[in-house]
C-alpha cells in the first residue's frame, strides 16, 4: 500500500479548471451520431444490439468493494467518506464497437457497478443507487476529443468490413510494440495490443473526477500472487477469434483474485489538468493511494446467461455515482449523452438491470 509523500497537500477543486471548448457540443452530438451509426451497422449485420464502444465482452463477474476504515480526511470523501461493503458487477471488454476476433488486439477494459451506494447523486441520473467505474489499461486517454471523433467516424467506416485487413494490420502493430515495448496510445487503440494476459493489467480511469473537495483520478491493481504473476504474460490470441473469453473462463473457473482501488489526487493543475485527459499524472509527485479492495472469488467468468443480463441490459457511466464524484474534463463530458443513447438502443430492446443481484 503506498504512502503519500511528505507534505502531501492536494490540490481543492474550482470550476475554472474546466474550459469547454467553444465547439464541444457540436462534436458531442457528431459522437451520438456516429456511434449510432456504428450500432446500426453491427446490428443489421449480427441481429443483435452492442454497444458501439466495448461492444466484446470476456468475463462478465460478481464480486465485493470494500471501502477502507480510517482513511486521512483527503481520502474520506464521498462513497469513500465511511467503510463498507458492497456487491458489484465487474465487466471485461475490449475497445471496439464491432465483435472482432481477438487477434485484432486493442485495448483492454474493466467496468464496475457498485450497488447499494447511498448519498446525493448526479442530478439526471439514470441509476440512484449505484458508483460506475469505468477503466482502461492505460493511465491516459490518447487523444483530444476532435481527434476522437476523427479516429472513431474511421472505424465507423471501417464497421463490419474488412476483418482480414484488421487481424493483419493489427498483428503488424503489435511486432511493432514488442520491438519498442510498449502498446500505450494511439497505436493500441488501432490494434496494436500487445497480447498479454489481462489480468496482470492495471487499469486506469483515465478521465478525472471530483473526489469530494478534490480532483483525482482512479486505479484497480491486482495484488494477489497469481495476478501479479500474470503481468506481461504472453498469450496465443491468433487462432480462437475468442481467445480472451475462453482465457478468462478457464483463469476464473479455479482462480479468484484481489485488486487495491487507487486514488490519485491533483496537486498542480499544470502538471495535472482535469481538462486533458491525455496528460498523464505524475505518479512521483501524486502517487495512487490505495481507498478499497475489489474481491472476486472462483465462478464462472462468462455465460449466455450472465450476458443476456450484462451486456444486453446494463449500463456503465462514469455518471452513474454521487454528485461527489462528477466526471471532469471534455472527454468525461463527452461521455455522457453517447454512453445513454447506446444504452437506450439495446434496453428498447432488451429491458433493463442496474442490479448486481440480477446477474446469476
């Protein structure tokens, strides 16, 4: 568990750290639309509704939050201010919006439903008792939010076409990331992965978020030995289009695991804006400090059934949480309305759950 270092002062919160782009609502919507456009498309191909981001999911897993006793008053903020314990619904993905064979290699995520969380939530939220988080593994999100819109309306072109070109392609990236070692950035989001294990990953929420009186950024960090075994694991994702899925089944049929849930607190706005998800935090001056533990015991890590319930009728936000905890920055604001409107796209048709207790 890292300490803060000595006369760690974190940085207090004020509106004028947050600068929308004149045109941010503009390119917000161009998001809607073409993410709608991306939903469309898989589904007319594949009869079934995705979402139109992380559309392939890998493990789908109940587990427990525990939020830790007798954390320093910067830490005691908002669904951390007191200890508990709580029943979440964790879901492993990749990026794409379309179900590509695993051997297009992108980034990995993990999204986590915290239920029975009490307190104000975010006003015009679609869930009053539940915390989302949304994380990635990599500390930064790679582009500004222009170049996002650029990136995503090329896969929307790209949707359903093509999977040879892409396997190939991304098998080129990622020979190009074991020679230079390193997958972070631009280059992964467009297959260049490096095929590890995913559970020797940590994930990173990217985009920062209130924390009570203050701004941070959040981890998950497996702790447990045979997570931590799995760092940098190579694994074979070119011959099972689904390689991660049944990789994970077989890990979590006998394997459960620990992860420490990190806060990283600003503590300059120039070295750590909230505006710019791109830059990344400097983890010498404002190391991640470790909130709570995440528990997942041995079960099995993906069913029809448990899909039919996470992928068909959830819905992950960053704005699923406590008013404490609002999303800040352009790509957090970015997120909001598209993630509603490709969740309303799939519940039309399929119902809703935001319940853990749902998933069996």
């Amino acid at each position: 568990m890292t300490q803060a270092p000595a006369n760690f002062k974190p940085l207090r919160y004020d509106p004028s750290y947050e600068q929308p782009a004149p045109d941010e609502a503009e390119t917000i919507q161009e998001i809607i639309d073409t993410m709608a456009e991306i939903q469309q498309k898989t589904y007319q191909s594949q009869g079934h509704a995705i979402r139109s981001v992380h559309a392939k999911s890998h493990a789908l897993l109940k587990g427990k939050l525990e939020v830790f006793d007798n954390l320093p008053d910067y830490l005691a903020q908002g669904f951390f201010a007191k200890p508990g314990t709580y029943s979440i619904v964790a879901r492993i993905s990749t990026q794409p919006g379309d179900v590509l064979p695993d051997s297009v290699s992108t980034p990995r995520g993990i999204s986590i439903k915290v239920a029975g969380v009490e307190g104000e939530h975010l006003p015009g939220a679609d869930e009053s008792t539940t915390q989302d988080f949304i994380l990635v593994n990599s500390p930064i999100f790679p582009q500004k939010l222009k170049d996002f819109l650029s990136g995503l309306k090329r896969f929307d072109a790209l949707t359903n076409k093509a999977e040879g070109f892409k396997e190939g392609f991304s098998k080129v990236l990622r020979t190009i990331g074991e020679a230079v070692g390193s997958d972070t950035g631009v280059m992964a989001g467009m297959g260049g992965q490096l095929a590890t294990h995913p559970m020797g990953d940590t994930y990173y929420s990217q985009g920062a978020f209130l924390y009570g009186e203050y701004m941070a950024k959040f981890s998950l960090t497996p702790v447990t030995p045979n997570l931590t075994a799995l760092k940098d694991q190579p694994i074979d994702i070119d011959h099972d289009d689904d390689a991660l899925r049944h990789l994970l089944q077989d890990f979590f049929a006998t394997n459960g695991g620990e992860w420490e849930l990190g806060v990283q607190l600003s503590t300059d706005i120039e070295k750590m804006p909230v505006e710019d998800a791109s830059v990344e935090w400097p983890e010498e001056e404002s190391p991640y400090l470790t909130v709570g533990k995440l528990t997942i015991a041995p079960q099995e890590g993906w069913t029809d059934e448990k899909a039919a319930v996470v992928d068909d009728k959830m819905y992950f936000s960053p704005w699923h949480g406590l008013a404490a905890h609002r999303p800040l920055g352009s790509i957090q604001r970015a997120r909001k309305a598209p993630y509603k409107a490709s969740a309303e796209f799939r519940r039309n048709m399929y119902g809703k759950s935001d319940s853990p207790d749902d998933v069996k």
